[in-house]
C-alpha cells in the first residue's frame, strides 16, 4: 500500500464520500451548433450519485446498482488500460476507443480511476453507482455519472477539486464513452448546472440565470444514431442551399430564449420551442413517434414541445405548468414520461452513510 494513503481523512474508522451530478437536456439548437449556430442546453432534476468507500481488500470493486453489474480491478489491470487509452489518444484511434466503451461499459470510470491512481497510487476502495438516468437517450447520463465520480474521488482522495477540474476530468471519460472529442456541452453542463450557451467557434458560456422550470420528458425508447441524422442533415443541406437558412432562424431561436428563461416566461418559451421542433422538422431528423409525443403534450396544454439531442426517436421536452397532465398524456400517446426541472445545481457532494454503501 503507498504512503499516499496517509492524505485520506478518516470519519469512525470509514471512509465515505459521495457526489450527485444532474443529467442534461438540449433545449435549442440542436443540430445547428454542427454548423457554429448557439445551442441552449440545460441541467436536468434527475441525477446520478457515486459513493465512495474505503475497503481494505487489494483491489476497487466497481458496483453498478443500474446495470446490476461489479467488477473489481487491480492496480496492474488500471495502470494497464491507461497506457492503452493514451496510446489509442495520441494515436487518435477514436474508433478503438469507442469499441473499448462498447466491450466494456466501465471503460470511461475505470480510466477516470486510473488518473486519480497515476497521480496518487492506489488506494483500495469500493465505487457504487446509481443513475435516475436513461442511458443512451441523449440525456447525459454518462457525464453525469463520470462527473459524480471525480468529484466523490476528489474529496475520498483530498484534492479540492474546482468546478473547472471536475469538468475536465468529466470530459475525459467522454472522450472514450464518444470515441472522440465531443462538444464539451455534456460535461460543462453537468457540472456547472443551471443553463449553457454554446457556440462551436467560441468558449462554453455559463449563464447567469437561477430560474427552475417545470419541463416533462417524454422519452419515445427508439434509438436515434447521431452521427447517421448529422449526416443526413449535411447532404440535405448540400443538395439544398437554401435550407441553410433554417440555421440561421435556429440561430434567433436560441438568442431570444435567454430571454424568455431570464424572465421565466413559460409561455415564450414554449412559442420558441414549437418553432424549433418545426424547423428540426424541415431539417428532417423529427420521427413519427416524436410527433406524436410533441401532439399529445400540446393538447394536453403545455406551453411549448420538441425534440431534444439528436432526434430520428430518442426524447423530447415540453414545458408545462401542469406536468401530471402532460405526462400522462405522454403515457397515452405511448412515450415514457419523467416529470422533472430544468435550471437546477450542477455537481455537488452528497452525505453518504456506510450502511447504504454496497446495499
Ligand atoms: O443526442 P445529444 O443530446 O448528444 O445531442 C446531439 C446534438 C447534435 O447537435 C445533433 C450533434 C452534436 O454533436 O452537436
């Protein structure tokens, strides 16, 4: 065991640490920031939690409470699948990387354990995750729960961690999860909570606005590919100039929804979101059974909806003052519906007891 164990804090004999991070929603822009347009993403109220305990067997165990999986590690496995994901990074082998992620889900924590380790040795420890999260469903899930676990590791190992280094660390899990450099709006949002302006061509804005709104997610459990509807959408813009100005229209969309989220003005913000669904609908990445979802959240009188990430399935959002009839009529149209908020705190520590720990 290293002496680096000796900057560990002990609370009665056990150490606990634990961190929650939000999931993410794009709420405009979509597919024009592809095209350097601003983009609107925000935090969203259904989290993901790491817990962090010390243990006294040699090696971390892993415990995934969504997957119903564990899996434990040595220290020779950790420093070994670092040096191949820096060797797969420097070599920019993104499509290896991303096939790591597929054959083994934990790829992107271990390697985030595996920076915590190189820079102060190895500690044994048990990790518990747990995620409110849909996975694969454009929500964030990975980055909320990559974050979770820099920040539960940062304060099991004493590091202080700032909100800046929790996000980076974050992007580097996102960076094998992808297989590639993503935007940064995952991890950025995640952590920083609230709402997000991004612009490829410019730095991630954090805004200043502290304002919680009612939203309904209904999720349509069709898996859209991202990369094929970016595709799509790049040939249809090819082979039809003039359809770029439906970016630039996105492009007012996204500017005057600060606005309206800034003064908390539902009934702006739906309008805004209805015109984006429309014009993503001309982009031709919206799917029936988006449609549909979108159809049913009006009638049942919310403010505004659309699709939300990359579309061809996956989610959409509606804002509502009534949630309850929102979602069930989500239900009915035959989505699955979260009544949550947008706008909330980012990344933040977590009182853990041991008794719940690997429960
Ligand atoms: O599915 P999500 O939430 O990761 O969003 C994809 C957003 C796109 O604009 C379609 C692609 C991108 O890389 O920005």
């Amino acid at each position: 065991m290293k002496e680096k164990q000796v900057f560990i804090k002990k609370e009665a004999g056990v150490l606990m640490f634990g961190a929650s991070a939000p999931g993410k929603v794009i709420l405009f822009g979509e597919h024009a920031v592809v095209y350097d347009k601003l983009g609107i993403a925000a935090a969203v109220d259904i989290r993901s939690v790491a817990e962090v305990t010390e243990n006294n067997h040699r090696r971390i165990t892993v415990k995934d409470k969504r997957l119903d999986m564990i899996q434990q590690l040595t220290e020779s496995e950790i420093s070994r699948l670092k040096q191949r994901v820096d060797e797969l990074r420097k070599e920019e082998d993104y499509e290896s990387l991303k096939q790591m992620s597929k054959d083994d889900i934990f790829s992107p924590i271990k390697y985030i354990i595996s920076l915590f380790v190189a820079e102060h040795g190895f500690v044994p420890f048990e990790l518990l995750l747990r995620s409110d999260i849909p996975i694969a469903s454009g929500l964030g899930s990975g980055s909320s729960l990559f974050a979770s676990v820099v920040s539960a590791l940062g304060d099991f190992y004493q590091m202080n961690l700032t909100k800046k280094e929790i996000s980076d660390m974050t992007y580097q899990g996102d960076i094998i999860a992808h297989g590639g450099t993503p935007s940064g709006i995952d991890n950025s949002t995640v952590v920083y909570g609230g709402y997000i302006a991004f612009r490829k061509s410019e730095q991630i804005k954090i805004l200043d606005i502290k304002q919680k709104i009612p939203i309904v997610i209904g999720d349509t459990g069709i898996g859209g590919n991202t990369g094929e509807l970016v595709g799509n959408v790049r040939k249809l813009l090819q082979q039809n100039p003039e359809k770029k100005k439906l970016l630039d229209e996105i492009d007012n969309i996204s500017q005057d929804s600060i606005i309206a989220i800034k003064n908390n003005s539902l009934k702006e913000l739906g309008a805004l979101m209805n015109k984006n669904h429309e014009l993503l609908g001309q982009l031709g990445v919206s799917h029936s059974a988006l449609e549909k979802l979108c159809n049913a959240a009006l009638q049942a009188d919310a403010f505004g909806a659309k699709m939300s990430g990359a579309g061809g399935g996956g989610i959409m959002i509606a804002v509502a003052d009534d949630q309850k009839k929102v979602a069930e009529a989500i239900e009915k149209a035959g989505g699955k519906a979260i009544i949550t908020n947008i706008g909330v705190e980012g990344v933040k520590k977590i009182k853990t007891d041991k008794n719940q720990v690997g429960g």
